[in-house]
C-alpha cells in the first residue's frame, strides 16, 4: 500500500518548542499548529478533558493561545523549528472580520492556512458559539473573507462532520471559493459531559468526542466527501481524513475511503510523537 501523507493535527501545539518536538518524527510529513484566534483566549477553565473510556475522549479545551500578537511573535521561529517539514497554521474565528486579519498576516509566509470552522468548544458572552460549518451562509462568509486576502498562501478548511442536507452545498462552497485542502472531521460536537450518574465531567456541559468512538463516523465522513469531490468537475481538492486514528489499520482505512493525507490528533497527544513511526510502518 502506498502510504498517504501523515500529519500531526493542531491542538497543543502553540511554541516553537512543541513544533520541534514533532519535527524529530522521521515518519512525520506535515505539523499543524494552533488553533489561534484574533485575540488571546484562556479556554475553558479545567476539567476540560477525560479519557471516557479507552482510546475515547471528551475534551472542550476552548481554543486557549496567545492570539495574533504571540503568533507574530513566533512564526519565524516555528517555521525553523518545523525543518524540512510543512508548516500549517490552523486560525479558528470568534467574530467577523477576524479571519481577514490574520489571514493577511500569514500571507506573508510559506506555511500552510488551515481554517477551522467545525471547533465545538468556543464558549464567548457566556454562550457556545455554533459551528460555522453547520450553516451554509457562515461558511460561505468565512471563506470570502479568508479568500479575499489569502494571497499565494494554500488553504486548508477543516470541517466538522456534516448534516447530509447541507454536506454537498459546503463542499461546493469550499471548491466555488478555490480551497486546496477539505480536512475532516474534526471532533463530534455537543457531546454531554454528564456521566452515567448525571455528574458534570468537565466545567462546561457540552464537548467534543474524539478517539475511537468516532472511527466509523470519521471513514463515513471521508467517503461521502470523497463521492462529492468526484462529481464536481475540475476538483482537485485535496482531502484530509482524521478521527480516530490509532493505529496502522486505520491509516489503511482512510486511506481506501478516499483521503489523500491523514492527521493524528488526540492519540499523538496522549502518546507523543513516537506513536507516527507505528503509524507509518509497514
């Protein structure tokens, strides 16, 4: 089997520290950073992640970063930190305009934009803000704004998965506004954090799912993007399978359900870098 790119996902990754740390992975092609917002974020306050039951997890970590102003601080030295490797930059927005602004920022530079509109854990005023990837007339904002300014830069948009009565107008929105890269999916979101017992598991009462639980949800996602990007002519949108990934079997999985390149997150995480020589073997 020919092995699809592998990447490590965004998540804890916000220093030229943490880039360098996966950088040493020789079975590792890509890194992702961030996410970062406009504004520096604290997230959620702690609890804010469990391990559910084995290799699954709750977790509504709530965007914490440093904002535009840490980024600009250390973007040239995260893209050393990063080698030979590629370099992603993931920004998730808060309020309007925010994409713009940063987006302007990194088209100054050879990394990757990859554009978060499926983050569940965004609490702001008091509420959770809703997914912009489950509203057709958001997502299409989000990407104008982002487009209008990308410059050369190549652009990613990562999705959550997505209502069947809306999957084809999001993905035709995505290739309509010219994105290179489709990455899904992100966590399943507005998952209760209340156990069996009806206690509270994290300090808020919603969260994302991730690890094994959702791994068919996740192949399911791929190949119904996959099916789409088919019939759109001229598309060459790269698509990125995530979800679940812990192992060689489910590199193979997502790569027959129809992903170009796979991205390991929660699993890297908990393990470090070294799980990607695992992953990669043979």
């Amino acid at each position: 089997m020919e092995h699809p790119c592998i990447m490590v996902a965004a998540g804890n990754i916000k220093t030229n520290d943490g880039v360098e740390s996966f950088e040493k992975s020789n079975a590792l092609d890509e890194i992702t950073a961030g996410s970062f917002t406009l504004r520096q974020r604290d997230g959620n306050k702690e609890p804010n992640f469990i391990e559910i039951e084995q290799g699954t997890y709750i977790n509504a970590l709530g965007l914490p970063n440093g904002g535009l102003l840490y980024l600009k601080e250390k973007i040239k030295a995260m893209i050393k930190a990063a080698g030979a490797k590629r370099l992603r930059i993931s920004i998730a927005p808060i309020q309007q305009n925010d994409l713009a602004l940063m987006t302007s920022f990194l088209n100054g530079y050879q990394v990757t934009l990859e554009v978060n509109l499926g983050c569940p854990n965004v609490w702001y005023d008091g509420a959770q803000k809703p997914l912009i990837c489950h509203d057709v007339r958001a997502t299409a904002h989000a990407l104008a704004e982002t487009m209008r300014v990308r410059g050369n830069l190549r652009v990613a948009v990562k999705l959550s998965p997505l209502p069947d009565e809306i999957r084809d107008e999001i993905i035709d929105l995505c290739y309509i506004h010219g994105v290179n890269e489709i990455v899904t999916m992100n966590t399943r979101p507005n998952v209760s954090t209340l156990d069996k017992d009806g206690k509270q598991l994290l300090s808020v009462p919603l969260a994302g799912l991730s690890g094994r639980a959702i791994q068919e949800e996740a192949l399911e996602e791929v190949r119904k993007t996959r099916q789409l990007l088919g019939g759109i002519t001229g598309a060459s949108i790269r698509l990125v399978g995530v979800g679940g990934i812990d192992s060689r079997d489910m590199v193979r999985r997502m790569y027959e359900a129809g992903a170009d390149a796979v991205q390991v997150g929660t699993h890297a995480f908990i393990h470090g870098p070294k799980v990607f020589e695992e992953l990669r073997a043979a």
